[in-house]
C-alpha cells in the first residue's frame, strides 16, 4: 500500500475510470475528476476495498478558478500530490477541417489543451512546495500526437501540442523533483473508442473496422508509470491494440 495521492481528470468514464479504480486498488488515495458528479460517484462505488480513499470533485476543467478548487480541495483532504494523470479530452464532429465551427475548435483546444496546462500548473505548485517534494504527471497523448486520422484537425493539433506540454514540463520540472510523462493510446476498448469495432473512415477512404484492446492495459501501464521512484521517468509509452493500421502504411 503506498498510499500516495492522485489526481485524475476525466475520472467517470472510459480511461480515466480505469486508471482511478486501477490506482485505487494499488493503495492510492485519488481525487476524481469530472464535470458530472454522477459518473464519479459510480467509479467511486466500484471501488474494491478502496472506496473511502476516494475523493470526488467535479470539475469542470476548462474553468481556471474550478480546476484551482480541484487542486485546492485534493490537498486539503489528502495533504499532497503525488501524481497527476492529466487526462480529461474530448473530440470534435469527425467533418471537413473548412466545414468546423469556431466553437467547436475552440471547445476541443480549451479542454484538450487549455485544461492540461492548467492542471499541470497547478501540480506544479503544489509538488514543489510539499515535503517530501516532487511528484509526477502523466499525460495522455494519444496515438494521434503521431499521426493523423481523416478529419480531425482539432484533436490532432490539440494532441500534438500535448507533447510539446509533456516536454516543457519534463524539463522544468527538473529543478523540483517533478517528472513529467506521456502515455500514447490506441484503440482502447471504451465508450470514446466503441465506433472502431463498426468502421471508421481511413487514409485511402475506405472505412474499416480496426482491432480494439482492453482498457485495463491501459490502467496497468499508467500504474507502472505511478510507481517509478523519481530518478527514473518514462518519458513517452505507446499502449496500442497490436494489429490496429498505425504503423506502417496502413
């Protein structure tokens, strides 16, 4: 049992879900994050053996004061942070980059983006003014910080420039015992993911079913990701279904 603290975004549903209950029954203490309170309430409920150490807080993470009272709220319960699973996203209409609405563009960068950077701001803070200090984060990437699929500029650009967050916060993070992390993932089997199993639209435009894996590979791999010591960081991990059309040409 560690009993070190988390924090993880988007903790209702899919990935997140899996990472919450995963740390939980690994001996953490995790403040769940999400906008709905119902959803958090139910990863919260099926919690095995690990129930009372888990906080809710909905959040709604592109509002800077409400991501501030997540923070807020997680240390005054828990006292510190010792990981950040940065991992609320969302997507935009898989149509024609010239076809987006501004506020659907806007909508994916300010929680796809915009959200990280608050989040990872505010772990910042509080990792290097604890004792003992420091601490990690873990951002999701995705498969689509490396390549595009059809239609899916606001994802894709809002991913990549994770990477550049993931970077930055590697090396600042240095002088305060802070490792920053990234974690790519393809093809989970989740609700966001469910859509590969019936077709999706490929580079050549034919539509194709692709391979899905389970999602606690995912949940494992980010609890690997966790229990480093300090002086040891994986920079970037891809965690991908093995036959889905990533590598290679097609």
């Amino acid at each position: 049992m560690t009993m070190k603290v988390a924090i993880v975004t988007g903790a209702g549903t899919g990935i997140g879900k899996a990472a919450a209950l995963a740390l939980l029954k690994n001996g953490y203490r995790v403040a769940l994050a999400g906008r709905r309170r119902e959803p958090l309430e139910k990863t919260r409920d099926e919690a095995s053996g690990g129930a009372e150490a888990a906080l809710v807080v909905p959040t709604n993470v592109a509002d800077p004061e409400s991501v501030r009272a997540l923070f807020s709220e997680t240390k005054r319960a828990f006292g510190r942070l010792d990981v950040l699973f940065n991992n609320a996203g969302v997507s935009a209409p898989g149509i024609p980059l010239e076809d987006l609405t501004f506020e659907q563009w806007k909508n994916v960068v300010d929680i796809n983006l915009t959200c990280m950077f608050l989040c990872m701001q505010h772990a910042f803070k509080l990792m290097k003014e604890q004792a003992p200090r420091g601490g990690r984060i873990i951002n999701n990437g995705s498969i689509s910080a490396h390549a595009p699929r059809p239609n899916s500029t606001p994802y894709t650009a809002t991913k990549h420039a994770v990477t550049g967050l993931t970077k930055c916060g590697s090396l600042d993070g240095r002088k305060y015992d802070i490792a920053v992390g990234q974690i790519d993932i393809g093809n989970a089997a989740t609700e966001m993911a469910a859509r590969m199993a019936s077709g999706v639209p490929q580079a050549n435009g034919q539509i194709a079913i692709e391979p899905l894996m389970d999602v606690q590979n995912v949940a494992n791999a980010i609890v690997h990701m966790a229990s480093l010591p300090l002086d040891a960081n994986v920079q970037f991990m891809t965690v991908m279904a093995t036959k889905m059309p990533f590598v290679g040409r097609g």
